[in-house]
C-alpha cells in the first residue's frame, strides 16, 4: 500500500474535482510512491500532532485543514507552519490534505454531524454539481456485455445506489478501411456493414480519461467511435449540508442538550426557535451560515453549523432555530468517519494496516 493506493481511495470517495476551486487539496508534503505503514487522521496539523504520528509510527498523515493553504512566504521554525513542515519532512511523515472534497461529498463532513446525531432519512440539504458527462458508443452486438462491464468497472453507469446503468438501441453500422487498417469485422478497402448497439452510459467527468481507456481495450474494433456530451444533471451525490429527521421529535430544550452533548460543545450560540418541537434538522459542517434560507426553504425546524455571523443570527431570527455549535465541532465528526472509511476499505481488500484518529484536541477557542 502506497501513497498513492491511499490517495485513489479517497477520491473514489471524495474527488478532488469537487473541492472549492480556492481549496488545497491531496499530497501536501512527501512522496507518492512511498509505503505506507501507518495512517493518523486529524482534523488540524500542529506540532503535537506530526509527534504523535511518530510515536504511533504512522507515517501518513490525513488531515481535513490543509497545512499549506496559502502559499508560505517562509519556512522557519519562527512559525507554526515552518515548524510543522521541517518536523514531518525530518520525520519521513507524508501529509495529505482531504478537506472541501470532503465536506461536498456523499458520506463527508456534514454526513458525519447526521450520524452523531442519529438523523433518520439524510440527504443532502443543497445540491449544484453539474459533474457528469454521457459516452455513447457503438458496439457490435456479440460484444455489448464485454464493453459495458469494462466501461462500468472504469467508474461509467452510476446512479444513486445503482451501477451498470447502460441503455442500448440497436441500429447499423457502416465502415471503409484504407489499405493500413486492420478491420475487426470484413476487410480493407471494401465498405461494411455491421449490426451494432448504440451503448449509453453516464459518468462523472473526472472519469472519463478512465472509461474512454476502458472503452478502447474493451471494444473489438481498430478505431472506437464514441460521442462525448456534456449534461445538466445535478449530481446527486455531490452537494453542501445535509436534512434529515429526528428519530423522535423533541422539545427545544432537550433539542439543545442533545446537540451539545452529541457533538461535545462546550457552548451553542442560537436563535430563538419558531418551532416549539424539532423534528426536521438540517447542518452544515464548518461555515454554512450562507444556507440558512436553503435549510429554511427545505422545512427544517433547527440549522446547525458554525462560525454565524451578528448579522446572519438577525436574518434567521423568527424563521429558524439557528446554531453555532463552533467550528472544530462540527468538523471533528468526520476525523472518526474517515478513520472507519479507510479501515473498511482496507479490510474489505485484506489489508492489514494501522489507522487511527488523532487523540489530541487542536481547538483554539475555549469558553470562559
């Protein structure tokens, strides 16, 4: 297991394509190609945090905030930053950085914050990914299966919980060979004709290189028509924030206690709630407040994320009951569901490998 197997597995799940266009994301400090022998997922890269790897001999380490967001005008030890990087390099420790891909993606950030809250029915509160793409392609008939097996293993036909989706409409194929070709069916120089299925499949733009590879080993002919058309479909498993209901509705109160209780706040600022039982409960991971209508819209009774601004509590004020639950808790979720991700992944491949979730806390902000 490399770098890089650790890397595919992620962006099976949360393809970098989908992080914010201003976000840093992947391979951060080290190499590749290097073998992995231990993973530590952390929400924040500290110091402490790189100390810890090594002592838990871990040398990957999969952080949510990106170490180098912005480009470093120096690198010293006179710094935080400076003093991180020269600890993983001195360390051989590699860092890689899964954040707004992470927030954006189906089991992500926000997913996290639902499970912890034992939300019922989630799904995701605001959907705008115009990820996919349609290959059409033309195959002869004898050949259909082989091609859409190949062009689904390649990541093409997927549907919400539903893979190999393909649509075939059969037609007839014409084709002339110059006197360098090869042809799979007749010969050169003479014009054929083929029954042929015209094969359909949708996929995710970062795929297609994938599929098209798959495509052409898959098929029998010398040269592969296909048609590549860009779609209006909304992804449905790419978005911001989730909804979901409670498994029983609760007074406001005990709404509140339960979020702080479940996502380990020390304090929640809020809005006064137009409901008096919560039932319906949307959240976004981090800083959602720009939401808040989308979660009102959507019928949610209470809208939990963080870092709200004066302005943003007046504007929910009489609508919904909205909550800073802090920045760190309502991210610190996702550190465990990586954790689990990873080891299933690895379990279901036999793959023996240490992964844990860091045991050190990295929020700045106390109560007083």
């Amino acid at each position: 297991m490399t770098v890089n197997d650790v890397h595919r597995l992620i962006s099976s799940w949360a393809p970098p394509d989908i992080a914010w266009e201003k976000d840093n994301v992947g391979l951060q400090i080290g190499n590749m190609n290097a073998g992995v022998k231990g993973i530590l997922v952390s929400l924040d890269v500290t110091p402490e945090i790189v100390a810890e790897a090594a002592r838990r001999k871990a040398n990957l380490l999969i952080s949510h905030h990106p170490l180098l967001f912005r480009p470093p005008k120096s690198i010293t030890p006179q710094d935080e930053v400076g003093r991180c990087i020269r600890a993983l390099i001195e360390r051989d420790i590699n860092l890689y950085a899964a954040h707004t891909n992470l927030d954006f993606t189906r089991g992500g950030t926000s997913f996290a914050i639902a499970e912890a809250l034992a939300l019922q029915s989630v799904e995701f509160l605001h959907t705008t990914y115009h990820v996919q793409k349609k290959i059409v392609t033309f195959v002869p008939e004898q050949h259909v299966d082989a091609v859409r097996d190949a062009m689904a293993m390649a990541g093409a036909g997927i549907i919400g919980n539903y893979d190999h989706c393909s649509f075939g409409t059969a037609g007839r194929g014409s084709f002339r060979g110059n006197e360098k070709t090869s042809p799979a069916i007749g010969v050169k120089g003479r014009l054929e004709h083929a029954a042929e299925i015209r094969l359909e499949m949708i996929v995710n733009q970062w795929d297609v290189p994938k599929v098209l590879a798959a495509l052409r080993e898959a098929h029998p002919y010398e040269e592969v028509a296909y048609d590549l058309y860009p779609l209006d479909n909304i992804s449905t498993e790419f978005g911001m924030g989730i909804v979901g209901t409670l498994k029983r509705p609760m007074r406001v109160r005990a709404f509140l206690e339960f979020v702080k209780k479940r996502l380990k706040a020390g304090a929640l600022r809020r809005t006064e709630s137009k409901a008096t039982m919560i039932r319906t409960v949307a959240a976004c991971g981090g800083s959602g407040a720009e939401l808040t209508d989308v979660a009102i819209a959507r019928g949610a009774d209470a809208f939990i994320t963080a870092d709200v601004k004066y302005h943003d509590f007046h504007h929910a004020h009489g609508n919904i009951l909205l909550i800073d639950a802090g920045h760190y808790e309502t991210e610190r979720p996702v550190v465990d569901a990586v954790v689990r991700r990873l080891k299933h992944e690895f379990h279901a491949q036999g793959i023996t490998l240490p992964v844990a979730a860091t045991q050190i806390t990295t929020n700045p902000v106390s109560f007083f």
